[in-house]
C-alpha cells in the first residue's frame, strides 16, 4: 500500500542537556522522535523528515543514518566534531575500525572542515 508510512514504530521522550561532545542533548534540553524503519524502504521518508526539522535545528543520533544527512549540516549542529574526526584518526591511523561508509562520512567531514578553515 503507497500510502502507508514507512516506519514501523516510533518513540517519543525527553533528555535533559548535557556537555558530551557529539551528544544530541549537548548544551540544551531536547525531545526526541525515535522512527524505527527498515532502512531500504524508507530514505526518502527521512529525507522528507530532516527537511521538516532542520529549521528547528534538529539534532542527528551518531548510531541512526548519519549517512543520511548532509555531512555540512552536522558540522553545523555539532561544533566539536573536528575534534572527533581528529580522535578518530588518531586513534584508528590505519583505519581497521572503519568500514567504506564510516570511512567516506569521515571524509566528507574533513573536506567540509578544511574548506571552512580557508574561509
């Protein structure tokens, strides 16, 4: 049926704010909506669902299709995320944490910070 949602189950609940760098409660109190779909079916729902949120500065979870989302809108929402990509190869130099996403994500994010810095 076309006009059923994609999702199958959702969740809403309430964090208060935290200091955690890549957290998505960092420095403000948030409400989160959970949707939990099967990821082939439903990337132009999400899709659908970031454009509705972005303006209200919505906050992506690091564990849920961050592959998803424009790589410069999470620079946006997370400002100490050169410090994590930084972490990351440091920590992982030959990459045997990573796979082509993570690897590819990682690297759209560099890009995006190293632009930045030229001005």
């Amino acid at each position: 049926d076309g006009a059923r949602l994609p999702y199958y189950n959702f969740e809403i609940r309430t964090t208060r704010r935290d200091e955690a760098a890549l957290s998505c409660c960092r420095g403000r109190d948030s409400m989160w909506i959970d949707f939990q779909a099967k990821a082939d079916v439903s990337r132009e729902f999400f899709e659908d669902i970031e454009r509705v949120l972005r303006p209200l500065g919505f906050r992506k979870h690091w564990a849920k299709g961050v592959d998803n989302t424009d790589p410069a809108y999470l620079v946006e929402q997370f400002p100490q995320i050169s410090e994590f990509v930084k972490l990351v190869k440091s920590l992982d130099p030959l990459g045997k944490f990573r796979n082509e996403r993570t690897e590819s994500w990682l690297l759209s994010i560099e890009d995006i910070l190293t632009k930045a810095a030229k001005g």
